[in-house]
C-alpha cells in the first residue's frame, strides 16, 4: 500500500468518523488527464468489422450514416446466416437508472454522460483477525496482487506459468499464458495446484490499480494485451485488416491520432448526499421518464410527440425541475473537480505548455 497509501485516505477522507471504511479501485500514478482505458474508449460505437468489410468499407460522416449502415449489416447478416431474427440493435433495460440507458448512449458518443438528470461533457469490520485482513489488502495492492487478482480485467497472471520475461528484457505470454488468459478452462500444471485455470480465477472483480499502469516486476504495463510482444504477435485476420486500413494498433491509437478521443480527468469528486424529499421526487422520476422512453421506442409516429409531451408534463408536475437544479450544481461541482485535479496531476504536454507560456527569466 506505501504506492497508494495516498489514495486510500483521500477516500476515507468522504467518511466524517476517522477510520478505514474503503478503499478505491482503479488507481493511477499517471496524470490525470491520461487515459484509463487502453485498447478502446469507455464510449464508443462498435461494429462487427467482417460485415462492415463485406460491405465494402462505406464511409459513415454522422450517426445517420451509421444508421444506415448497420441497417445494411442487419440485412447482410441476415442472407449470411439464413436467419431472420438478426437485429443491429439489441434493446436491454437492465442498465438503466435515471434515464433509458440505451437512448443516452448516443450522448456518451459525443463525450456525455449523466449525472443525475443532468448530461455533463468532460472538459473490514468484525473480523477475527485484522492484522491478517490488512495484509491481505495490502497484497492486493502490491506487483504480485494485481498480476495475480485482476486477470479477467487485464492482468496477465503469476509470473512463470502464464508469462515470463523473454532473454530481450521485455516480458512475453507463454504458451499456456496464451491459451489460458483471461479466463479459459485450461487444465493448470499439478505443480501449481492443478484443475481448470478458469475455476482459479479471482472471484473478487476488484480491479485495485488501472491495468495501465507499469508493473515493475515486467517492466511493461499490468495488461498483457498492449505489450509491444503481444502486438508483435500473431493476430487474427479481421484485426490485422482493420489495422492496416485504419493505420493504427489500437482503437485509442486511431482516436489519438485523429484528435477525436475525449478524456475525463480523473477526480476525487463524490457525489454529495442528498435530502430524503429530492431522492423521493428522483425516484418518482426515473420511473416516469424510463417508461416514458420505452414507450417512445415502440410508438407510431404520429403518436411520438403527443406521448412525449405527456412525460414531460408528468415529471415537471412530480418535481423534476427541483431534482434537475441540484443535479446540475453537481455536474457543475465535478466539472471544477477535474479542472483542479488536471492542474494537480498534469500530463507531459501540459507541463511543456506551461513551460511554453512562462515568462523567461531575466539576467542578472
């Protein structure tokens, strides 16, 4: 923990009694402007790239295009696998909260996403033995904890059995590494327990440092899927063709490279609690407006405007404008968050523009 020893009691810091209620996820010793995410962004449309490429490459300029040309894929898929209960879209409730989460992400593609009501852009108790809980999580937190804990988000496993480091200095996937990695059901070596790789996986899904930071023990980041011997290494065909026509290893590389990826820096901000009234009214709400977009989904044409102005006069009459005033000082309040957490835990560049804009000192 002496790494993030930081982190855990700014969190705590959230928790007015004095003591260790929690501890964070994810953590990161790049700045805060970097990117967490490293093959591909959080937000994103994504396709199937065999039938985008049978169908020629079309270029899509807005989500228009992109309308039009999962309507094709749809079709093709369909003549492709003889079935015609294929659909472009698929349509689930279970990730919505304030809103229809299906309909927000077309929001999250321009670089929203919601706080509250709001859309906002990025611009241990009771245990018998402490002392063992505490080394335990202090493990967790260490080199060998994070290879070993987060292999299904990333992290590429007990050096030795799922990789080595190769004679060039640069860590390398051996062949079980390959076959097991993430979560396969290989049979594991008797001489490290035996039985299915799967079934040894960690069971916890708590990711205590971001995959992307370096591991010293390898020298190269936690996730094996961006070393340079992974991407060195033999790939399918369809993500060698989508390489070699977008010009990039990696999704975030083409974004990079096109200025087209939006990062929003990391903060300590927590949302603050609100009054019991206001999360009466949010939860009325919620329900009002999520029904509410379903309904729109489904509905003829000449019925969506009426239906819609039916939810807005329902919500307003529940007290939605009440609940979106102090959802919007909270976006308000993380967006200051990420400005000030930016200036704190600037990235290269910005610490050279600043160095850029600095008067030069004067002679003595």
């Amino acid at each position: 923990m002496k790494n993030y020893g930081d982190a855990v009691a700014r969190a705590n810091d959230l928790v007015e009694k004095d003591g260790i209620y929690c501890f964070p996820n994810s953590i990161s010793t790049q700045a805060a402007t970097e990117a967490a995410d490293w093959a591909a962004p959080t937000f994103g449309p994504y396709i199937r790239w065999d039938y985008y490429k049978a169908l020629g490459y079309p270029v899509m300029r807005n989500l228009e295009d992109f309308l039009d040309v999962l309507e094709d894929m749809q079709r093709l898929a369909r003549e492709e696998e003889g079935c015609h209960d294929i659909y472009a879209i698929s349509l689930f409730n279970t990730w919505d909260d304030n809103m229809m989460n299906n309909a927000k992400q077309l929001a999250c593609m321009y670089g929203y996403d919601e706080q509250g009501f709001v859309l906002s852009k990025a611009d241990g108790a009771g245990t018998e033995d402490p002392q063992r809980l505490v080394d335990f999580i202090d493990w967790l937190y260490s080199p060998e904890g994070v290879e070993i804990n987060c292999q299904t988000n990333g992290a590429q496993g007990p050096e030795g059995l799922t990789w080595e480091v190769g004679e060039d200095g640069r860590p390398v996937l051996t062949e079980f590494g390959k076959a097991a990695l993430p979560d396969n059901p290989v049979e594991v070596p008797e001489e490290y327990g035996g039985g299915k790789w799967s079934s040894g996986v960690s069971a916890l899904n708590f990711k205590t440092v971001n995959q992307e930071e370096i591991d010293p023990n390898a020298g190269e980041p936690y996730n094996y899927l961006c070393w340079e011997t992974t991407l060195e290494g033999d790939r399918p065909s369809l993500e060698k063709d989508w390489s070699e026509r977008m010009k990039a290893r990696t999704v975030m590389e083409y974004l990079e490279n096109q200025g087209m990826l939006l990062i929003a820096p990391g903060s300590g901000y927590s949302t603050p609690r609100e009054n019991a009234n206001i999360t009466t009214v949010r939860a009325q709400c919620k329900t009002a407006v999520v029904n509410g977009s379903w309904e729109l989904v489904f509905a003829p044409e000449e019925d969506f405007d009426a239906i819609l102005r039916e939810i807005q006069t329902t919500v307003r009459g529940l007290g939605y404008d009440d609940v979106y005033a102090v959802d919007l000082k909270n976006a308000r309040d993380q967006n200051e968050a990420r400005k000030a957490s930016a200036e704190r835990f600037p990235g290269e560049e910005q610490v050279k523009d600043t160095q850029k804009e600095a008067p030069p000192e004067k002679s003595r």
